[in-house]
C-alpha cells in the first residue's frame, strides 16, 4: 500500500468520525451552568449566550397581572410584573431596578405562572434568580409532556438555596443547555416567592458538541497539513 493511499484512508476516516459527531443525536441530559454578564439597563445579570431571545418585561407598565404577552411569550397563572421590593413579599433580584416576574404573586406568594413560546421549540432556558429557593421549580414541557424538573435546590451554590435575598450563590444567572426540545415552561412556588428577570430561550449549541466538533476539525487540519508537507 503506498504513502498516498495510507493519508487518504486517513482522511476519509477523519471526515467519517466528523460527520458522525455532526449527525449524533443530542443526549437529552441538561446542563446547568452559572453565570451571566451585567445587562446594561440596571437589571442586573443577563445572559452572555447568543442567539437568544430575552425577556426584560421593561417595556410592561407594572404592577401586570393575568394573561399578557412579552416577547413572542404568552403568560398566564398566578404571577406578576413588578418593580421593587416589599419586606416579607418579594425582593427584587440583587442590583435589579427594573420590572421583573414574581412567579407566586405578591397577593398569593404561591401558585405558578406558565409561559407559552411561539416559533420552533428551544433546547436553552436562562433567566436571573432572585433569592433561590429549593420549594423554587421550572418544569419544561413540549406538546404537554414534562421534558425536565429543575428547582433551586439543583443550582444555588453547594445546593444552600436557602431564600438568603443576598447570600452569595442564591442571585444568579443560571443557565440550562440541552434540554429535549420544550415549548412551554412553567415556574411555580409553594411558599414566597420566585422572583426572576432576563429570561432567555432559544436552540443553541451545547458546549459538549461545540468541543467535539472542534476536535474533529482540529483533527482534519492537522492531516491535512501532514500531507502538504
């Protein structure tokens, strides 16, 4: 077998392994990553993901209660856009003075808002979290099947989500990759309360595949360099 038909069976495998990292399905396991980049209009933390489409609920006059609409997302439930803080209600998130969302309701303190994406389904959720609590749950579904449960008690810091309004690891953007595909997504709180802002939704890459990929690519330039030189 000569020299030139060695390289390119190489190459051909090399091409194989890329397309195959290209056309595996993605593992429907999620991926919980914290932090975000201070949003520029005093809300605090926003995503630092792209590609996204964010929620700020600043264009909403508050207090707004009931069905309304932001951003191509229909709300309904129990929740409320409000601004500020209340002692023994609600709290803003840390370093947020615009409107955000209180999923319980300062009336009721516990129920649920659900949130309704129009347009294809998303795998990515980030949104900033005020005062982490673990009775705190987003449930994500798709066509009415629970695609995951995630509470406050899986992301705060060394799992102390223990509703401390400004302990360190309890105000934070969290983000969510891989999800299986959702369209609809519901936070509900059993006790006071859920405060959240800059939601963000979309399909992005996972930072595995992203990995893999550029592995694969990295391994396909050096071949081919080997063989030009």
């Amino acid at each position: 077998m000569t020299k030139q038909t060695i390289n390119r069976i190489k190459t051909l495998l090399a091409t194989v392994g890329v397309l195959a990292l290209l056309g595996a399905p993605a593992a429907h396991a999620y991926t919980i990553t914290v932090g975000g980049v201070v949003a520029g209009d005093g809300s605090g933390l926003t995503t630092a993901v792209g590609s996204t489409t964010v929620l700020t609920f600043n264009e909403l006059t508050p207090p707004v209660s009931g069905n309304f609409t932001d951003g191509g997302v229909a709300f309904s439930g129990a929740g409320e856009v409000i601004a500020g803080s209340s002692a023994g209600q609600y709290a803003a998130p840390a370093g947020d003075a615009t409107n955000f969302l209180v999923a319980g309701g300062p009336s009721s303190f516990t129920g649920s808002e659900t949130l309704a994406i129009s347009g294809p389904s998303s795998n990515y959720f980030g949104l900033y979290w005020g005062s982490m609590d673990q009775f705190n749950t987003l449930t994500f579904l798709k066509a009415g099947i629970t695609v995951a449960t995630i509470s406050g008690a899986d992301v705060a810091a060394g799992g102390n989500a223990n509703g401390n309004q400004v302990a360190l690891g309890t105000n934070d953007y969290i983000n969510i990759f891989g999800l299986g595909p959702y369209d609809t997504v519901i936070l509900s709180s059993d006790t006071p309360n859920f405060e959240v802002d800059n939601i963000a939704y979309g399909t992005v890459p996972e930072p595995g595949t992203l990995a893999l990929f550029g592995a694969g690519l990295l391994g396909l330039g050096l071949i081919r360099r080997k063989r030009s030189t």
